[in-house]
C-alpha cells in the first residue's frame, strides 16, 4: 500500500466511526425468514382445512364416526398432528431445532400427500378428451405443487433458514466470524 507523500494517513484503510450510544441500544431480534413466514401460513392453511373438514364429519355422524375412521387407519392420524405440533412450535419457539425438523417433516408429509392424490387423479384420465377438467383437475394442482416444492426447498436447505435455526455449517461459519 502506498501512502500520500507528506501525509500520515493511508487513503486505503477503512474509516475510523465511533457509533455514540449503541452501548445503551437493545439488542435488534432477529426476524424470521420469508420462508419460515411461508412454512407457518401453508401450515395454518393445512390446520385450519383438516379442522373444518373435521368438523364436518363431526356434524355430519358424530365424533365417534371420525374416531372410528382414524382407529381403522392410526398412520392417518400422524400428518395432521405432525402438522399441529410443527405449526405450534414454529409459531412459539422461534429459533428452536425441534420446531425446524417438526415443521420440515410436516411439510414433506404434505407435499407427498398432495403429489400421490394428484398423480392417482391423473392415472384416473388416461386419455385426455377434454382438455378444461384436466387443466383443472391436475394443470392447476401440478403448478401448484411445484410452487410449493420450491417454498420447501427454500425452508429445509435455505441458508436463511439453516442460519436462523442454527443448523449445519452455516452456524458454525457465523460463529467464527
């Protein structure tokens, strides 16, 4: 580095700021990621849709009628749930690692769930005639699900994500820096 001739002041080096007062700030929170923003909405969505048709049932034949349908089948009783604790924990412990795999898991349920009916409901049209119901029937579902691969990609591998929950390198790098 070269230095000014006749000056003591190297023009390269970074400029010497004393912030007054940060001493006596609060700490900033740190705010949560778009993608864990959107894993909360999309597990809301799933809460509040399996509540409603939940209800239904109830309404309809009784709540010994849905006890019934998920004694036949206990595994069914699991994504919702999976659902019910991951949405809690996201929502109430923010950086918590417990939360982040619930949630994750939640949303791998949901997607494989919504990737089977939709595929099961484009093996129900074999040959396409009309195209308007298959465009509605699997079209918007298909995009849809794509949509949704990316916001679950973007909420287990993220680096915002992995930086928030403190997850794999990406918190071991903020530490040593």
């Amino acid at each position: 580095m070269s230095e000014l001739p006749g000056s003591d002041v190297n023009p390269y080096a970074p400029p010497q700021v004393d912030v007054l007062g940060a001493e006596g700030l609060p700490p900033q929170p740190l705010l949560r990621p778009r993608s864990t923003k959107w894993a909360i909405f999309i597990l809301l969505l799933k809460v509040v849709v399996i509540h409603w048709i939940h209800w239904g049932i109830i309404q309809e034949s009784g709540f010994e009628e849905l006890w019934n349908a998920y004694a036949v089948q206990l595994g069914s009783l699991a994504a919702p749930v999976l659902s019910f604790l991951g949405l809690v924990l996201l929502v109430f412990t923010h950086r918590s690692r417990v939360a982040y795999a619930l949630a994750s898991s939640a949303l791998v349920v949901l997607f494989c769930d919504g990737v089977t009916h939709s595929y099961l409901q484009l093996r129900t049209y074999g040959d396409v005639e009309n195209t308007f119901p298959f465009v509605l029937d699997v079209g918007i579902p298909v995009v849809l699900f794509s949509l949704f691969l990316y916001l679950l990609y973007r909420f287990i591998f993220g680096l915002p994500s992995r930086r928030y929950y403190r997850i794999g390198k990406a918190w071991v790098q903020d530490e040593e820096v």
